[in-house]
C-alpha cells in the first residue's frame, strides 16, 4: 500500500491562499445592511417631507378636512392597520426559523406574511373604490391619495422582495443560519413599511 506523499510547497501554498481570502475578508466587510439602512433613512426623508407638507396644509386651512369632504370610515383601515403590524411579527418568525436552520418554517413565514401584505393592498384597492370623493376633490384628498399611495406603493414593493426570497429560498441550502441577508434585508424593509403605515395612520384617520 503506498503512502500519500505530502507535497509542503504545496500546504504552504493552500496556507496561503487561505490566510490571503481571511484577509480579503477583513479588508472588505459585508455592508448590504448598511447600504440597505441608508436607503431606507432616505426614503424616510422623502415620508418626513410629506407628513411635513400635510401638517402645514392641516395648519393653513381653518377647517380640516375641509367642508364638503366625506368623513374616512375606521373601520376597515383599523383591520388592514391590526394586520400590517401583525404581519411584522410574522416576518420576525421567519428569520428566527433560518437562523435555527429550519428552512421549511421559514418558508411557510414568509408565505404568510407576504398574504398578509397582499390583503392589505386589497382593503386599499377596496377602500380606494368606495370612497366619495377624488383626488383633485380638494387638498385633504389630494394629500390623502398621495401618502397612502405612496405607502402603497412601498408595500408593493415589500411583497414582490418577500416572494423574491420565498422563490430563491427553493434551492436547498440557499439560505441557512450562516447565510440569509435576503430575509433580514426583507425583514427590516418589512418593519420600516409598517412603522410608517403607523404614523400615517395616526396623521389621516385619528389625528
């Protein structure tokens, strides 16, 4: 039986090799979470300046809504609120499935929050159908279709990036405790589209 040979110019060069990629590591971090939080604190500028412009109309006019304008049922943006915020914790459970390597739990989260973020665009699309008034009705209407809008726009976006994940997450291995910045990418986007549906709520329907 013959004995394998070592070759130690060899081993020398795989030591190498591996110290070289370690420190090609370390010389270049990961920032994905961190590009994706400076988009997000920009894309939170652009809601600031909204909530900003609909205070100062709020502030302008004497009466606000203004006279004429239909009052905003509660009753069903109260549901779709419940269910936004529910949806986020459903999110959270789908990273905490991942990172227990429990890709089939993962998946089934993240099934269900994206149904959850689909009903929500689907009370909007209904609430925006039996509304009596339009969006050149007058200023609250304007500004009312523009912020949720836009916030709808955001949850639209969520959804598609939340399916994106749930398909690539088909090939095994694809996600696992040690690599899954897709789903926490997901999840934070995900807690920022709810937080904002949280003061816009507040601002439009209660305030």
């Amino acid at each position: 039986m013959q004995s394998q040979t070592i070759d130690p110019a060899q081993t020398a060069l795989n030591h190498h090799h591996a110290a070289t990629t370690e420190a090609h590591h370390e010389e270049h971090p990961d920032h994905r979470i961190f590009g994706l939080i400076v988009f997000l604190i920009a894309e939170g500028m652009i809601f600031i300046g909204l909530f900003g412009a609909y205070l100062v109309f709020r502030a302008s006019l004497p009466v606000w809504p203004p006279e004429g304008t239909p009052e905003l049922e509660l009753l069903l943006p109260g549901v779709n609120t419940v269910n936004l915020i529910a949806s986020s914790f459903v999110m959270h459970n789908a990273d905490t499935a991942i990172k227990k390597n429990d890709a089939r739990g993962m998946q089934i989260w993240l099934a269900i929050t994206a149904a959850m973020g689909i009903t929500f665009l689907l009370g909007q699309v209904y609430e925006y159908t039996h509304l009596e008034f339009g969006l050149t009705t007058n200023l609250f209407a304007s500004a009312f279709y523009v912020l949720t809008g836009f916030h709808g726009l955001h949850v639209t976006i969520g959804v598609v990036a939340i399916l994106a994940v749930l398909w690539r997450s088909r090939t095994k291995d694809h996600y696992n405790s040690e690599k899954h910045f897709g789903i926490e990418a997901a999840e934070i986007y995900w807690h920022f589209v709810d937080v904002i549906w949280i003061i816009l709520f507040g601002l439009i329907y209660l305030l």
